[in-house]
C-alpha cells in the first residue's frame, strides 16, 4: 500500500495559514516563515507544496476568486423575476456581513498586489467583472426595455457601494450606514424604470 497523497490538504492548510498572514499582516508581512508558522510546518513543505512566494500569491487568488463564483452562481441560480431585485440587494447589502474581516483584507490585499503580480490583477479583475456582470443580468432581466449600457452603469454603481461599505466594516459602522447603502443602490435601480 502506498503513502496517502497530502496535496489537496497540505495545500488547503498552507492556503489557510496564508490567508490568515495576509489579513493580519498584510501581503508584503506575510514572510513564507511566518505562513510556515502558522501552519505547523517547514518552510520546505511549502515550497513543495504551493512553489515559491508569487505560487502562492496566485495560489490564494485563484482559491478567493473560485470560492467567491461559486457562492455568486449558487446564489442567483434560482431566482424568480418577480423577486430579482430584493434579492441582488440582500446579496450585496446582507443584515449579517456574508464576508469577515479578515477575508475582506485579504481581497483588498489582493486588488492592492495587482500592480506587481499581473496574474493576480487579472483573477481579481476577473472577480469584480463577474459581479458587475451577474448583477447586469439580474437588472436586464427585470428591466428589459432598459439600455443594456446603462444596466451596466448601474449595476456598477451598485457594487461599487457594495465594496465601500464592505471595506468600512470593520470599523464597525451603524445600520444607518447600511440603510443608506441600501437606500443608494434602490435609486440607481429605480433609475432604469424612466
């Protein structure tokens, strides 16, 4: 009987340590000694594992931009037209922050690497596109005598709304915040009924 293969979860575990560096530290903190530390390991193990720093750079984009598709596809993937509208602002606007702080830094962390891994820029890019688009859809479906450009300004703005109270968070911010985040997002929908 041979050894069991660990690379599904030695790289989940790295990933894991990682990500954690990156919120408490920052990207540039995040020394392959201290994601080593973290997650109980040699610093060799990573390097067999995930590669050099840029792998896993890349490695925890790739993994924060599938986890995130996936939650947006499984989300609107059932949605009646009728009810279209209250549920992009429940996805983008939740009473219950759906993202923590730490996996807030991270992304921002992530978008902020963009400039010196091009890589990273393009999966995070990717990210934000896919979010505009899904939303785009959402609001043509219920606005189908809409200009198709202007959904998409509009479900710009939206999500644009959507990452500022998202990177305000963890200042602990009131529900009028919120509100007005909801209240801000309604008036560029109702926007597209003229």
């Amino acid at each position: 009987m041979g050894r069991p293969n660990l690379t599904e979860v030695r790289t989940k575990e790295i990933l894991d340590a990682f990500e954690s560096c990156v919120a408490r530290y920052g990207l540039e903190g995040s020394s392959l000694e201290r994601v080593a530390d973290a997650a109980n390991m040699k610093r060799s193990i990573l390097r067999h594992y995930i590669g050099n720093r840029d792998d896993l750079v890349t490695a925890l984009a790739e993994r924060v931009t599938a986890n995130f598709r996936t939650g947006l596809q499984e989300y609107f993937a059932d949605t009646s037209v009728s009810d279209r509208i209250r549920r992009v602002l429940v996805f983008l606007f939740p009473d219950q922050p759906s993202s923590s702080t730490e996996s807030v830094l991270v992304v921002e962390a992530l978008i902020a690497a963009g400039d010196k891994y091009p890589n990273v820029r393009e999966l995070m890019l990717s990210y934000v596109e896919d979010l505009i688009k899904q939303i785009t859809r959402e609001l043509v479906a219920v606005f189908p005598s809409a200009n198709r450009q202007r959904c998409w300004e509009v479900a710009y703005g939206i999500v644009s709304i959507c990452f500022n109270q998202e990177s305000l968070a963890p200042l602990g911010l009131t529900p009028k915040y919120l509100k007005a985040a909801r209240s801000s997002a309604r008036i560029l929908i109702q926007s597209l009924e003229s």
